[in-house]
C-alpha cells in the first residue's frame, strides 16, 4: 500500500513537474514574440516618422515652386503688356 501510495505521489510530481516547465516554456516564447513585435513596431513608427518628415519638406519644396511660378507667370504677364503697351505707342 505504501509502495503504491509512493508510486500515485511520483506520478503525480512528474506530471506536476511537466506541467510547470510547459508554463514556463509557454511564458518564455510569449515573452519573446512580444519583444519581437515589439521591435517592429518601433521600427515601423520610425520609418512613419522619416516618411512623414519627408513628405512635409517635399510639400513646402512644391509650395515654394507653384510661389515662383506664379511670381515667373506674373512678371511674364507684366512684360507681355508693356511690350503691348510699347507697340501701341
């Protein structure tokens, strides 16, 4: 009776035993994909950063151009009618 009272009790450890390493190792792998994911994400947040940054310069570059451009069109204009304005004269 004894016998089997110690075998029931080492069964029970062991499968006790598997069951905490199977929660830890559960926890371990949890614990490193969260990491990982955790990497890309900042990883990918920057990219966003740069990207925005860059496409903010590369619109106020574009306002800049349509600016003197239309400055350009307006003194064109300007000297379209003065060259009118000499003709006529």
């Amino acid at each position: 009776m004894a016998e089997r009272r110690r075998r029931a009790y080492r069964w029970i450890i062991v499968r006790l035993f598997f069951l905490a390493v199977g929660f830890a190792a559960g926890f371990y792998v949890r614990d490193r994909h969260y990491e990982e994911l955790q990497k890309r994400y900042e990883q990918v947040q920057e990219t966003y950063e740069q990207t925005r940054e860059e496409l903010e310069q590369l619109k106020e570059t574009g306002q800049e151009a349509v600016e003197r451009t239309r400055r350009a069109t307006e003194e064109l204009q300007r000297a379209a009618e003065a060259l009118e304005d000499t003709g006529k004269s």
